[in-house]
C-alpha cells in the first residue's frame, strides 16, 4: 500500500519546517508518493513560503492554502478526505516529529489491516503516558510489534479508505451529540467543540474498533505553544524508533493479547480493572456492567475477593502473573461493606520509585522558581 502523506499546518512557520525536515530525512523504499501541504487561513505568508520551498524527491508535491480559516476539526475533517482520492493516507499535525521508518510502518501496518473490520485506523504514535491520570502507562509485551487501543491517534495517524469512510459516516450522524458513554472517559466526551478526536474515539468504543499502534513510536510530540496550547510542553515526548526496520510481525485483533480500552485499561485480563482509578471516578464500574468483579488499587467499601502484589511492570503484568501482596484488590461490587472507606494514593510510589522528599521540594522550587 503507497499511502499519501498529508500534513496538516496553521501558523507555525518553524514546527512546520521541523517535521518536514524529518519527512524528508526519512526512508522509502519507493517514489511516486504524493506529499500534500494543507495549511489552514493564517494570513502568515511566512508559513506559506515554507511549504512552497520545500523540496520533495520522492512525487508529487501539493501545497493547499484554505481560502477561509476552517479551524483544526474541519480542517482535519477535509484532509481526512484525501484517503478516498489516494486509497490511504498518513496524516501528521505540524508539531510532529517522524522517525526514519515512519512510512514503511504506515504502510506494512495498512496493509496489514485493510481487510479486518474491527480495526478502525493506525496509530504512529505509541503511547507512554496516562494523559487522563497523568501517570506513566505501557501495554503487557504479547511479542507482536504492535498492540490495540480502543482510542484514535491524533499524534500521528493512518488511514485506509474504508477505514476513514466508516469513521467519516458515523462522526456525521454524531456530530454536535453529548459523547459521555459508559465506555468513554469524562475528560474526552467534555473536550471542546474544536475536538474531531472525541468524535474518532467514541466511534472506536461505540463500534468495538481498536486503533493499531506501534509497540515502538514512529513519531513523536512536541507540543509547540498554538492555537489550543499557551505554552510548549514535554510531557509527550516518547522515544521514538530510530533506524530503519524493514519488516513486521503484527498481531489480529483476535491474536493479540495487548488490547486496552479508553481508560488505559487492559482488556484481556479475566476481569475489568480499573488501576488507574478512572472508571470509579467516572461512574463505569457496576451499573449495567454484566461482570460484577473488577481490579483496582484503591481501597474500596466493597468485598475484596483477592489480592495481588504492585511489583511487575508494567501494572498490569502482576495480574496475569498473579503476585503475591495486597496491593491490587479484586473487588466483588455486588457485595459493599458498611463503614468502608476509599483510600487513593497508592499508584504514585509505584510509578515513581526514586521519589523522596528532597526531590518533591526541588521539583516544587524549580516550578516556582525556575
């Protein structure tokens, strides 16, 4: 598969010749690839000067400037359109960095998936960070290069035509609805209405469709100060895979054992979890839920049922290993205990082992007084 790569800019000049530079740092096995530059009304001739002097040796270039400011949902809408005139894109956001593989991966990853209904698009992005807990995260080893999240990628995405138009229909007869689902996290159904990713991901949950994504990142986010951010921020900033791979051996959805849901949660264990406590917060544990056990962390006013160690990483490794400790509780939520009390906190120490007193004045002098 020969994806079309669409790259998605506004009005930073310099994130936009970042990524292009790496675009064209990067390894292709062959030409005839058509590069597309859609920029969004800015007024910044700047940003267009950049587009039109980039050299692009491997097809076709097309630089779009938009005759009207659309803003990024419609923007990212339109270009998403690309994927029915090219039969698949690679859609990459100007703060983006690629890796020298990212094209191959897109590629060999689409291909891989064209057929298979319940994948609904690839990532290129892998990610490392719990945005919504703002915790470390990283998906069990299952031995395929890649594994499944029931969440789109907007750092780094790929489509092929079906997989674009299925998204495309549903988001249209959607578009404008209340997203909040018990499958869907708070925080992604209240972003704002400038948002195509809330509409991707509750399509994903809403379907039973998963996202594939690398198990090693073939882009990275730089977070560059625009239009949705005030200020530049590394809390995205995942390694990225740095040589060219050649091959891969991805998993089906049915193969894999690497399959998370909207909450960072892993799916294959033999109950819910909820580790990071986020489906507690968020009222998606019992209810209409047909299995009345789930795993969590916290201490909970329910029946603990077992009880397992916080040593393996990642988190939920010590499930599936069953380790000895009381540390991580299965819960029996159909049987609550009186009196019980909910104690939080536990994750922190886990995730940050080297963390102690002296560090947290630091870290608290540097944010204040840097």
């Amino acid at each position: 598969m020969k994806p079309a790569i669409v790259v998605i800019g506004y009005d930073r000049a310099d994130s936009l010749k970042r990524l292009l530079g790496s675009i064209a740092a990067a390894e292709y096995a062959e030409d005839d690839i058509t590069l597309i530059i859609s920029l969004d009304r800015s007024g910044k001739t700047e940003v267009e000067k950049t587009a039109e002097k980039f050299i692009w040796k491997h097809g076709e270039k097309k630089v779009i400037v938009r005759k009207e400011r659309m803003g990024l949902k419609r923007h990212i809408l339109t270009c998403g359109n690309y994927a029915d005139e090219y039969g698949s894109i690679i859609m990459l956001e100007d703060d983006l960095y690629v890796s020298p593989d990212f094209y191959n991966f897109a590629s060999k990853a689409l291909s891989h998936t064209v057929s298979d209904p319940r994948v609904g698009g690839v990532s290129l992005y892998n990610h490392r960070f719990n945005v919504f807990a703002r915790l470390p995260f990283e998906a069990v080893d299952d031995g395929y290069d890649n594994w499944y999240f029931q969440f789109a990628s907007s750092w780094g995405q790929a489509w092929t035509a079906s997989q674009w138009d299925g998204f495309r229909e549903w988001q249209e007869a959607h578009d404008g609805e209340d997203l909040h689902d018990a499958g869907m996290p708070s925080n992604v159904a209240e972003w704002g209405d400038s948002s195509w990713l809330k509409y991707a991901i509750r399509y994903l949950v809403d379907t039973d469709r998963y996202f594939l994504y690398p198990r090693v990142s073939e882009t990275t986010n730089f977070a560059d100060a625009g239009e949705h951010a005030s200020a530049s921020v590394t809390d995205l900033q995942v390694p990225m895979r740095s040589v060219h791979r050649g091959e891969y051996i991805f998993s089906t959805v049915e193969q894999s054992r690497a399959r998370y849901d909207a909450f960072f949660e892993n799916m294959d264990l033999p109950h819910p979890s909820d580790l990071y406590g986020l489906k507690m917060r968020d009222g998606a544990i019992g209810g209409n839920t047909q299995d009345k056990f789930f795993y969590s962390v916290d201490t909970l006013p329910y029946e603990k049922v077992d009880s397992y160690g916080l040593d393996l990483r990642p988190i939920d490794a010590n499930i599936l290993y069953r380790t000895a400790g009381h540390r991580i509780f299965l819960y029996d939520i159909s049987r609550p205990v009186k009196n019980g009390k909910v104690r939080k906190g536990a994750l922190e120490r886990y995730f940050y082992p080297g963390m102690n007193r002296k560090k947290i004045m630091n870290m608290i002098y540097s944010a204040f007084y840097r």
